[in-house]
C-alpha cells in the first residue's frame, strides 16, 4: 500500500494493493453516492479479495465526484475508484460530465479492468525482493482478528497467575475416580493437603449424592474403580432380611397396580413387533419444528398415523364390555398417552385426536403431561381413552411388550428411533428406525389384522407426505 | 506504522539499531553486497559501509570466533547464519566459548552477541537448509534462544537481542519470512527477552507454541469450536514458565506444537514443567505435535513432516476425549 503514490491534489483515489500483492479486487458494493460528501476514513466501498471482504475507506475529507466501476467489476490496483469534486456538494445531482472530463486531464483513465497492474512506488526497497536464494518462498496468509495484537500489548505481557476460582486440585488417580463415577470433580470439597481433593472425598460425595449421580458406575470393567472406592462409600442400612426400605403398596402405586392385573387376566395379550424407517419424517418433523418455532419430539408424529390408520382399521379403536359380552366400536379416537411420573404411570387421554394438527397434539402432551406431574389432572382427563401410545422410546429402549389399557383393546409403544444401516433395492444407506411393538386383545383382534394396522401405521410413518399437513 | 512482512521488520530493526548505536556490526556470508540469502540485509552495505556490514567467507566457526572477539572487545556484533544446518562447523565457538565467556572469566568479559539465524522448512530447501535446532542451544547454559512468529515480534526482539550484554541465539523462522504482513511501528520499543505472548484467549486448552507453527495453531484454532488460548513463546530459553503456568492452572488441558524432532525437544521441557507446576489441574496428559524423529525430508516431503493444522486438531480433541 505504501508504494502507491495517490494524487497530490486529491483529485482521485487510485485503489491501493488491499492484501499482500494482490493486483485486484472485486467491486462487492458502493457505500457512497456520487455528490455525496465523504469524511476522512469514511468507508466508500465493499471489496472482495482473494481472502477477505475488505472496506476501502476514503483517505481524505471531500465530494465524490464519480464512481469509477460497477458492482460486480473487477477492479486492478492502481486503477482510480473514485474521483473527488471541489465543490459539487449537491446530493440530488450526480457527477457530470464537467468534473470527469476536467479530472482526466491529470489522471490515468478511468476504466476498471483494463489497467495495467503493478504499478509500486519507488519508495519500496524491497519490493523487488526476490525472497530467497535457495528454495523458494510461497504463500501469504491473512492472520484472523482474534490473534490480532493489542495496542500496548506490549506493555502487558505477563498473564495472572492467580489460581483460578471453581477448581479442584485433585491428582489425575483422584480425577480417574471422580470421572468413573460421574462425579464433576470441581464440585467435590477437599479436605486433603493444600485443600485437595482425595479419593476419600470423591468417594464420601459420591456416598452424599442421590443414586442417580452414581448410576453410570461400570459394573465390573477393570476392578479398578470399584477397589478404589469400595472402602469410603458406605453401604445403606439393612434388616435381617437384607431390606433397607418397606414401601406400602398403595394410592397411585395401587390403583396401577390393579389396573394391569385386570388388563392382563381379562385380556388376552400378544405382541406384534416391527419397524419403520422414518428418516424422511424426521427431516419433516424438523423442518415443521423450525416453521413453527417449536421444537416437536416425533411422538405427535406417530399419533397422526395412528389415528389415520385407526379410521382404517376400526376393530382397533375399542372397548370391551364385559359386564354385557359386548364390542363396542368407537366412532371417536381418543388416545392415551403413557406418562411417566414420580408417583408411577399415568395414561391423561387426547380427545379427538383425529382432528388435531401435529402441534396441537405436541402441545395437548405436554399440557396434559405437566398435569400428571403436578397431579392437578382431572379424573376426566384420564378417561374415555379408545387407543394407547406408550413413547418408551424417550427414555431409550427398542421393543416392548406393552399391557393393553383395559377396557381398549390394543396398545402400541414406540421405541428410541435409532441411526442404522439400511439395505434398499440391494444398496446399503444409513436411516433413523422407529421400532413399533402393538399389544392386542386376541379376543377382539387377530394377529393378521394386528399386522396389517402396524403395516398400515408404518407406511405411513414412511410416507409422511400422506398424513402431514 | 508501516506494514511490513517479517524480512522487512528485521532489515528496520537492523538499520535503526545500527543509525543509534555505531559499535553494532553485520557480518556473514552474502550478507554485504548482495545484501543477505533472504534479502535480510539488503542495503545495509550500500548505507553503513563495508567496515559494518561485512562478507565474510564461508566458515561459520570463524564468523563467530571472530565474532565472540569483536564482542569481547566492546562491539555489539551480529553475524548471520545463513541456514540452521550451518550451525554445526559454529557449535564448538557457540557452546565452547561464546556461552562460558562469562563465566569463564568470572564476569569480567561478557560476549554481547546476537547470531542471527534462519530457521526451519517449508520453503523447498535442500538437506541442511530445514533444520529446527533451538532445543540444542536452549540446553546449552549461557545461551538465550529467540524464535519470532511475527514482524512486529521479530523487531522489538531483535533490539532486546542487540542490546543484550549475552549471547542470543536469534532464530527467524523462513516459513513466516514473507507470509504475512503486520503493522509495525516505526519508532524504537523492544519486547522482552523470556516474556511470551497469549496470541489469544480461552479457557479449555492452552496450546504452547513457538516459531512458523504458531501460524499452523491459528488455523487449526479457527477451525475448532472448543475455547483455546494460544501460548506464542517467542523466546524459547528463558522460557516464560509463569505464562505457561498460569494459562494451564486455568485450562487443565495443554497441546504443545513445535518442529523440531520430538524426542528431546523443547515440548517435553513444556510438559515436564507443566507436570511439576500444574499436576493438580490437569484433565488430560501433555500432548506434543512435533517434527519426526528423522533427519528432516527433502522438500517433497517437508509439509508431511512439519505439524500442521489437522495433527494439531487431532492432538486437541485427543485431550478433550482423555
């Protein structure tokens, strides 16, 4: 850049070299107008380099007189980008042909890519460098803003050496520990040398923290860990008969409890297992989550093809009466959702899902979902169900044989849909699988019309266009 | 300011270094009238003389005896190498003289030297012309070992260097000759001897680094996702241990990356002082990105040999995944 002699007379500005011996440079975008005044530094315009997007400010005050390109041109250095006017300060009048004509006598022609590049002051000594006499030098890279150097960087090297705050010191044979056990080091007190972290503290946390912090432990892996700290933790309190807790069986627990036992002796369960390939709903389903801002798990997914293939299979959408030996057909579809809470499952009922859009059913889970949780859900709320989903798959697991919601008459619970190679038309590909597990009562359905509904449910899954809005 | 590339900031440094200070003195082969294998020199003949700027034959154990007599005599001499490989036929006046000097004489002469020496690959250069020799110096008690990643570094270093009452071993890393350019003043400041710089901030990994693989630590940091503060060294010997310390307490994680061959080089010096200063913080063990333990290949082969910004990017996630 400093080779570059610009005007004296600051009639134009000549496109100085904007990197390393670059020779051009893209015109991106005009930042000024022609009349228009410009301050000193004031950026004219955007410029494509080889590498970088770079603004070209003005390098003095004055009034563009004319700009010298088009977006999109190629530009070469040296070459005049704008010319300066004394004096046409009129905003609403553009350059004339005056001022162009009075500036050329002084500078090079106005054109943007025909000028001859290379043009160096003679002020650069080393300009003509060859580099080296053996090998060769090649190459420049534009270092990027975040290890650009600071002003007075060099006033200020040395760096604080003050111990950071929220850490632990702890050997790495105490780290090993902590980490086998899923224990965030950093929030274990020390009580050893200079405050740190033994394994006896590591193992007296892991003793204080709820199961849960705990239930990653490897079972056996080396023996490593399990030696390491089989003396600190101590073990819960246990009666003659190797009890630690007696919980009676009662309340939500009970009414569970006496549900399934009715379910499984009055019905007579079986089980049909399949899968779906649901890689082109999963796009759908994110594709609809970022539409509408929300984010959708693939459970009112699956609920829309259910109830589709429920209008198609109506044996499916039942009661059974036992008191009166009756079956009894349902023209609405209320499903149930399987819900798990602290207190045990609950099965809340979306009424009319049939009706609903993926949102809205999304929405009516979650709804109803926090109602169980809180226990503020209605008895209502739980009945008049016609078809339960058990999503099991959002805790993890593949097939299930799930129990039928007595009086209903089938059950269907989908698994977590996993990433798998798939084989298609004797070609391998990698798709996300929903397993689907459906449980019928063989009293009121047969295993083909099982079959054909789970079918029926699958091509839907994986023809998403067929039952998504 | 000026914007100048890494050759240039030294030609600066030498030339207004030389206008202050008439006992200062150039010396080396081609460093005169043809002004330097890579143009370090150019025109210091033609301005200050051929009594300061001086060519000399090819025989680099005289360049620097010569040298240790001139400095020993009161001048402050700085002789160029002209490829680190060329430091052997030096290394007996290097480590036999010029760094006991003071000692030697306990304290009555000392050897205000500063041999400047480029160093490194990756310019397409034949056998001797690659080498990264900096952790034989930085063994050798006497010595101070200096390796610049930038222009503005390399200047304000190479006055500290001139001005030094000891010898400096100033290594200018070939690779980052003319690779980029930077804002440097034109007024005198100096940086440092022993202070590094933390070329950027984070908090999950310091990478130590030194010399043209700064540059290739830059790339590789660009590309991850994870908080990485980068250690630039600068001097390699005294090392700036506080720097290191204090960036490793606060990350627990460290990756060092040098050129030199890894056995012996100056990265497991940075992993043995982390051990000793930092033990109780660290995630995950030292990981060095290192030259080979080979003598360094022809140029076919030399960018397979020096790190670059995928084995540094390895080496990082292979500490995140400890």
């Amino acid at each position: 850049m400093a080779g570059l002699k610009q005007p004296a007379d600051k009639s134009h500005f000549l496109l100085p070299d904007l990197g390393e011996g670059l020779v051009e440079a893209e015109l991106i975008r005009w930042l000024v107008k022609p009349g228009e005044a410009v301050k000193e530094s004031q950026p004219m315009a955007e410029m494509q380099t080889d590498k970088a997007l770079v603004e070209v400010p003005s390098p003095w005050a004055g009034t563009i007189s004319e700009l010298c390109g088009k977006e999109g041109d190629i530009i070469k250095v040296a070459a005049v980008l704008v010319r300066y006017g004394v004096g046409v300060a009129s905003a609403t009048k553009p350059a004339t042909a005056p001022a162009k004509t009075a500036a050329k006598e002084s500078a090079p022609a106005c054109v943007s890519s025909q000028v001859a590049a290379g043009v160096k002051g003679s002020g650069d000594d080393l300009s003509k460098d060859q580099g080296t006499v053996v090998g060769s030098m090649q190459g420049t890279l534009n270092v990027a803003s975040r290890f650009a150097r600071k002003d007075d960087e060099h006033l200020a090297t040395t760096t604080s050496t003050k111990t950071p705050q929220g850490k632990s010191l702890a050997t790495p044979a105490v780290r090993r520990i902590a980490k086998e056990l899923s224990i965030d080091i950093n929030r274990v007190d020390g009580t050893g040398r200079g405050g740190r972290v033994t394994a006896t503290d590591v193992g007296s946390f892991a003793d204080a923290a709820p199961s849960a912090s705990k239930a990653r432990t490897p079972a056996t892996g080396n023996g490593f860990a399990a030696r390491a700290v089989a003396a600190p933790i101590n073990l819960p309190p246990v009666d003659k008969d190797g009890v630690s807790q007696r919980i009676p069986f009662r309340g939500v627990r009970r009414k569970i409890a006496e549900a399934l036992a009715k379910s499984v002796q009055t019905a007579v369960h079986f089980t049909a297992v399949d899968e779906a390939d649901v890689t082109q709903l999963d796009i759908k389903r994110k594709e609809y989550s970022r539409v509408i801002g929300q984010k959708l798990s693939m459970l009112p997914f699956v609920m829309l093809a259910v109830c589709k293939a429920l209008r198609a299979f109506p044996a499916l959408n039942a009661n059974v009466d036992d008191a009166n030996n009756e079956i009894l057909i349902k023209g609405v579809i209320n499903i149930g959702v399987a819900v798990d809470t602290e207190s045990g499952l609950m099965v809340p009922v979306i009424r009319d899902a049939d009706r609903k859009s993926a949102l809205e059913l999304g929405t009516a889970v979650k709804t109803l979902a926090a109602k169980c949780k809180d226990r503020s859900i209605t008895r209502e709320e739980s009945m008049g169900g016609t078809f339960t989903i058990s999503n099991v798959g959002s805790y993890g697991g593949m097939f299930a044989t799930p129990i039928i919601n007595y009086p209903e008459v089938a059950i269907l619970a989908a698994g977590r849909a996993r990433e798998r190679v798939l084989v298609k038309d004797g070609k391998f590909y990698a798709g996300l699988v929903l397993p689907l597990s459906i449980s019928c009562d063989h009293r009121v359905v047969d295993g083909a019309q099982a079959v054909r509904f789970l079918s029926e449910v699958i091509r839907l899954l994986e023809n998403p266009n067929e039952f998504t809005e | 300011m000026a914007n100048l590339n890494l050759v240039q900031a030294i030609n600066l440094a030498l030339i207004q270094e030389m206008e202050k200070d008439d006992r200062v003195l150039l010396l080396g082969e081609d460093v005169g009238i043809n002004g330097g294998v890579f143009r370090v020199t150019e025109g210091l003949h033609a301005r200050f003389g051929a009594r300061r700027v001086v060519d000399t034959p090819l025989a680099e154990s005289g360049i620097i005896g010569t040298s240790i007599g001139l400095a020993m005599a009161g001048l402050r001499p700085i002789p160029e190498i002209q490829f680190d490989g060329f430091l052997g036929p030096a290394y007996d006046q290097i480590c036999s003289h010029a760094a006991r000097m003071r000692t030697r004489t306990r304290g009555a002469f000392t050897v205000p030297l500063t041999i400047r020496v480029p160093v490194g690959g990756g310019i397409h250069a034949p056998e001797l012309h690659s080498d990264s020799p900096e952790a034989i110096y930085s063994h050798q008690p006497g010595l101070k070992v200096v390796m610049p990643s930038s222009p503005y570094d390399a200047k304000g270093l190479l006055i500290s260097s001139i001005r030094d009452p000891d010898p400096v071993i100033f290594f200018e890393p070939k690779r980052v000759y003319r690779a980029f350019r930077e804002e440097v003043p034109e007024d005198e400041y100096t940086i440092p001897i022993g202070k590094a710089r933390v070329v950027c901030e984070g908090t999950e990994l310091t990478i130590v680094s030194w010399g043209a693989s700064v540059l290739q630590c830059m790339e590789s940091i660009e590309k991850s996702s994870r908080s990485i503060e980068l250690i630039d060294l600068r001097t390699i010997f005294p090392m700036d241990l506080e720097a290191i310390e204090a960036s490793v307490r606060k990350t627990g994680r460290c990756v060092v990356v040098h050129e030199a061959p890894r056995t012996g080089g100056m990265g497991a010096e940075v992993a043995a002082q982390i051990m000793e200063r930092c033990f109780l913080y660290l995630e995950a063990p030292v990981q060095r990105v290192t030259g080979f333990d080979t003598i360094m290949p022809y140029y076919k082969l030399e960018l397979s040999y020096m790190p670059d910004a995928n084995r540094i990017s390895g080496a990082i996630e292979d500490v995140f995944s400890f």
